[in-house]
C-alpha cells in the first residue's frame, strides 16, 4: 500500500547442497532444520572438535544429541519393564491420566502473555555431562538447593531434561511414570513435594513419541479409546532412536489425536506447568544438520496438527518447543507454542557456545548457531503476547570470568528469554551470585523484552548489519530505558561502544544513568559511552528527565507488523510499519498509577489518500482480561513523512497495562506507528 519499502523478510538464500535440503516448501519467510545427535561412542569433553567435511551445521562441539545418536537405550543400565506398566506408583498415574480423558481437548487460552521468560533450573547440566538420567537423590538435593538458594530470586520451578530412551514405566494408556524406572516417586508425588518447597514442576518430553513397552503391550490402549492400541498408531520402523525404545507417532491414524492430547492433559493434571517439547524437527522432516535424513519425514502438515493438539489440551501450561525447523520464520510454532528454541545446544557452555561458531544463517535447524545471533534473527517474534525465546540452559562453571557471566545473564535478560540454571550444588563453586542480581532481575519483574538495535527492515539472515547484536534497547512500562552493549570480539584490546539516546532511544533531554552490575549511579547524560574488554558488557538503567514517549519499535509485533526506519521525522531508531492488514498489531506495556480513562497521544502517519483506523485495547499482561477498548482515527495526509499527534480516550487499570494497537476487520487503510505518551 505505498507504506515505505517493502518487506525484505521473503528474501532468503540458498546455502545446502540440493541432495541435502530437507523435502518441505520454502515459506515466504524464514527456514530452519533440525540439530544433530550422533554416535553415543563420541567424545565429551570441553573444547573444540574438528568440522567433519562440508557438514556446515557442525558447530564444534558435541551435543547431546551427538552423544546419543546410535545407541539410543543403550546409554542407561537400567533394565526394560518389559510389556509391563509397573505396579504401585504406575497404578495410581493410571487413575490420574484417566481423569485427565475429560480434560484433554480443553480449548487452549486465547491469550498467552509471553513477555519475559521463566526462571528455572535444569538436569541439562547432569545428564550432558554423565550421559545419563539423572538419579532421584541427585535430582532431590539440587531441588531443595534450589528452593534454599534460587527460589526467593524468582526461580520457581525445576524441569526434567532428555536421555530419557529407557523410561519405559508406563501407565495402561502409555504415558511414563516418572522421569526414569528406577525412581521411587513418580510425577505427582515430586510435584507435590516441590509445592510445599514453593516450587514447580516443568517436564521434557514429546507427546509423540511411544514408548516400546506400550507399542508392544497389545493391552495398552489409547486413553478414551479402548478400541485402538497404542500400537496402532505407529508405523512399523519409524523410530526416534537407534535403540528402537521410542516411536513417533503417525498423526493420520485413528487415535492418535487422543493419544497426543492425552499425553499432555496427563502431565498438566500432574502438576506439570511447564512441558519441554525436544526432536521436532527430526519429527517434521526427518533431516539432520549434520548427518541429512536421520528418520521419516512425517511433513508440514503433520507436524503442525500435532502442535494444534498440544495446544488444545495444555491449556494455562507453557509449551516450549525445542529444535523446532521454524519455517516461514516461525509461523507454525508462533500459533501453538509458548517458547522456541532458537540456537544450537548449550552443550557444555563456554563463550565459544554463547557466540562463536558458525556466524551465518541456514535454512534448516538450526538456522543460528548461537544465542547472540538466535536472539537477534528472532527478536521480531519476542515480546508481551508472543513468543518467549530460548537460548538453552546457562553453565556459569564454564565461563572463564565473571565478565562472560555477567554477558550471559545480559543478554538473556535484554531477550526477555528463558534463563536455566544448569549448573548444580556440587559444580557451580562461587558462582551463584549471577544469577540473584536483585536490579538485574527487576528487569524481569517488569516484563523487559529488549531489541537489538535495528539499523534497517531488512531480514537479518541475508544482512547481518541490519540489527546490532552488540547493542540491546527495552523499555519499562515505566517508560524508562535498559540498555546493554558487549564486546564479543575474542581479539584482545578493548572496544569502544556508544549509545546516543536521542538517535536510538528516542528523547533529546538527558536521562538519568545508573551500572546495574556496578550498582553505582552515572549521573545525568545525552549518551553513553564505554570501553570494553573481550567478552565484557554493560548493563544500565537510563530514566528520561522529561515526560516518557513510549516507542512502539521496542513493542511486540504480530502478523505484518514490522520495523521501518525508511521515512524521516520519526523519534529514535524508527516506526512499525504494516499496520495495514487484519490480524497485524503491535502491543506496548504502560504503567499508570490508578484506574480510569487515560488519553493517550499517538504519534503517526498515514499517507494512504484515505482515513484510517486501528482498533485500541488495554489488556491485563498477565490473563489479557480488557480493561477498556477504543478506536485511533488517523486522518490521511500527503505524504509518509508527514507525522501527527492523534489523541485516543482509553480506559487503563492500575498498574500495567498492554496497550494493543490492531487490525481488525472493521478497520480500514493503514498507519505507522512512532510512539505513544501519556496526555
């Protein structure tokens, strides 16, 4: 519609050989493909292994999925249960997921708050280190570490991880009783006793698969459906492991909808708030970065009907979805999911982990290598009411100094992305005190979701100076500022970077600065500058003297919502564009001191010939209840470049508020957006 210049995001490059490219349609968007799990006889240990021939998507280091890949069941001792579901703990899991049945096809919210991600602590740690379950002793002495250590900062809740082939306990309708068959208490019980330690429980595992002892046990049966066994809704053959303990389910036989939303209702009614779901992209495509085809490609269309049935049994519990191909940029997951895992394993840490490795982008799993580049591919799909990005566990161990330390609990934090402690009570040393910064973790507390610094629209994965990832924006609902800048550089001799708040942030007055890690103010200024060393970041807190312009670039953006700098006159680093077609928002977070009706001044253009208007809404952050609705009539002017205040009356509840400029049908032409303050 003559909004400025078009989208560049349906620019993509073709990197993989022809016989290498997983068999799925290119989107218009971005592509991905899956992580690699190689022979469990490969080494583990810390550092580097050579690339192995033109396999591109080899990163380096082994993960755990290299570690795994061939032996599957083979990496624990515990022995098979056989055709059996166990006794004692199984039976009682049994009446649960039977009570689950009723709740399984429960209609999934219509609003997820996204936003800032959940804090928590990880076996990740254990398991890629021994290449085994972790044991329950070991597993209850890091759970009460956790609750005495971590759990008054925030960290709420502790989450199961993989290896987990040989859990073959089941309930009569196939779902594992607990994380291993040697454990005494099953999922109920823990999530029980981690309540009373004012924690909660998250699950890594796949709905997809079965195991062997439920699809060769003819008396397991789908729950609700005596009729069909588990085994038939499988294909002969079709393994997630070597070992052959795990099958994917087919998603086009009778049945399998009620197994899939079963599994899931079954953890939820468990106690489970949170469930790790790893291997999708194996599922979709059956393709590996490393090794190419790795199982059957089960397709588009399978793939995203299992997600949509996820989805409708989780309800209020989070699915994070891991090793996702994320095609067409992330438009299948972004309609089911909680969470995406936008990187390479964690594997066994280090910075080489967090930012080295491959620098470039590829169109299947996984499309960026590490967080720093993952987080900043992807921050366009981050923010309140979106996605929740996941960057893998952190291993403070791993780190040489606490200056990569404090760069990893940055950049995490300005992603708004999930942080994972995986480093354990007997492993993290002095370490603990990176993660329980009070300033930083009020960063948290107030919902940050940062932007890397855009410095054009164009798609990051074909230009890698479109976005900064050494310079990260985010507002508060308070209509102050969090700014971070690293130096990634390996090469020693420090660097110098800056920040001018007029140019980026978007205010000409000065601003009040303070050194979240330092804990020390900065006094009142215009820009920042600072001179760091390899690895090193800063973190600040940056308050404007003058009224607060809340930009909408550093909002979150749905459908073709996007970021433009391309006509001047717009504060800071630039405007959303897109506001033009039914679905396309961007939402902000304002903080006001009491309910009531509230004008808002909304800085636009609209140089359609004609008038336009969006939809207007103050949702809750937290449960998107409506706190009052309006509509933004924006009138035409003759040119893009031509900005106005246009006042909009809304009613606002005490606190924050998401305020959720929309598309919807009865909206008409198409406007972009500069930024808001309050009148």
């Amino acid at each position: 519609m003559g909004m400025g210049s078009p989208c560049s995001l349906g620019q993509t490059h073709e990197t993989t050989p022809t016989s290498r490219r997983p068999e799925v349609a290119a989107g218009p968007f971005h592509t991905g493909g899956p992580r690699a799990r190689r022979s469990g006889a490969h080494p583990r240990r810390l550092g580097y292994v050579i690339p192995q021939g033109s396999k591109r998507g080899y990163d380096l280091v082994p993960t755990r999925r290299e570690l795994l890949k061939g032996s599957g069941g083979a990496v624990l001792a515990i022995g098979l249960a056989g055709s059996s579901t166990g006794a004692g703990t199984a039976a009682a899991a049994t009446t649960r997921d039977e009570a689950a049945a009723s709740s399984a096809a429960a209609a999934a919210p219509t609003f997820r708050p996204g936003g800032a991600g959940p804090l928590y602590w990880s076996t990740y740690g254990y398991e890629n280190v021994t290449n085994t379950l972790i044991p329950e002793d070991v597993w209850k002495t890091n759970v009460d570490w956790v609750a005495a250590t971590f759990r008054d900062y925030g960290y709420k809740m502790v989450c199961t991880d993989g290896w987990i082939d040989n859990t073959q306990r089941i309930t009569r309708h196939g779902y594992i009783v607990s994380q291993a068959d040697d454990w005494q208490h099953d999922w109920a019980w823990w999530a029980k006793y981690l309540k009373a330690k004012g924690l909660e429980l998250g699950v890594y595992y796949n709905p997809l698969w079965a195991t062997r002892s439920a699809v060769t046990n003819p008396s397991v049966t789908v729950i609700g459906r005596p009729d069909v066994k588990v085994g038939d809704i499988v294909n002969s053959g079709d393994y997630f492991d070597g070992g052959g303990l795990l099958q994917w389910v087919d998603t086009t036989r009778d049945g399998a909808e009620e197994y899939v939303k079963g599994y899931v209702s079954y953890f939820r009614q468990l106690g489970a708030v949170f469930l790790r779901i790893d291997f999708l992209a194996y599922y979709e495509t059956g393709f590996d970065q490393n090794d190419g085809t790795v199982g059957v490609n089960h397709g588009r269309d399978s793939y995203l009907q299992a997600l949509q049935w996820m989805r409708e049994a989780a309800g209020d519990m989070q699915l994070s979805l891991v090793m996702p191909n994320l095609f067409d940029h992330g438009a299948g997951e972004r309609q089911f999911g909680d969470l995406i895992r936008i990187d390479n394993d964690a594997s066994f840490g280090t910075w080489f982990n967090l930012s080295g490795g491959r620098q470039t982008w590829q169109p299947e799993w996984s499309q960026w290598n590490n967080p720093f580049l993952g987080f900043t591919g992807f921050a366009d799909l981050s923010g309140r009411g979106q996605m929740i990005l996941d960057g893998d566990p952190l291993i403070m161990q791993s780190f040489t100094r606490d200056a990569e330390r404090q760069s990893a609990i940055n950049l995490f934090t300005m992603a708004g992305a999930a942080i994972a402690i995986t480093d354990r009570v007997d492993t993290i040393a002095d370490n603990a005190h990176v993660f329980q910064n009070d300033e930083v973790l009020a960063l948290r507390r107030a919902g940050v979701v940062g932007k890397p610094v855009f410095n054009n629209s164009h798609a990051f994965e074909y230009d890698p100076s479109s976005r900064d990832s050494e310079r990260w924006i985010g507002q508060l609902p308070d209509g102050s500022w969090a700014v971070a800048m690293f130096n990634r550089a390996d090469d020693p001799g420090s660097v110098t970077k800056s920040i001018d708040f007029a140019d980026v942030l978007g205010f000409p007055g000065p601003a009040t600065v303070r050194d979240l890690w330092a804990h020390e103010d900065l006094g009142s200024m215009t820009s920042y500058q600072v001179s760091l060393e390899p690895h090193a970041s800063v973190l600040l807190s940056v308050k404007p003297a003058g009224a607060a312009h809340f930009q909408a670039e550093v909002g979150a953006w749905a459908g073709s919502a996007r970021f433009e700098n391309t006509f001047g006159g717009h504060e800071g680093m630039g405007y959303i564009t897109g506001l033009e077609t039914e679905g396309s928002s961007v939402a902000v977070a304002v903080s006001v001191p009491r309910r009531g009706s509230r004008q808002i001044l909304c800085r636009v253009a609209n140089a359609t010939g004609s008038p336009s208007t969006l939809s207007v809404r103050a949702l809750d952050p937290v449960s998107g209840q409506v706190h009052g609705t309006a509509t933004l009539h924006v009138p035409s002017a003759s040119a893009w470049t031509s900005w106005r205040n246009v006042r909009v009356g809304l009613t606002m509840a005490a606190g924050t508020n998401l305020l959720v400029f929309s598309v919807e049908s009865a909206d008409q032409g198409g406007v972009n957006l500069d930024y808001l303050t309050l009148a």
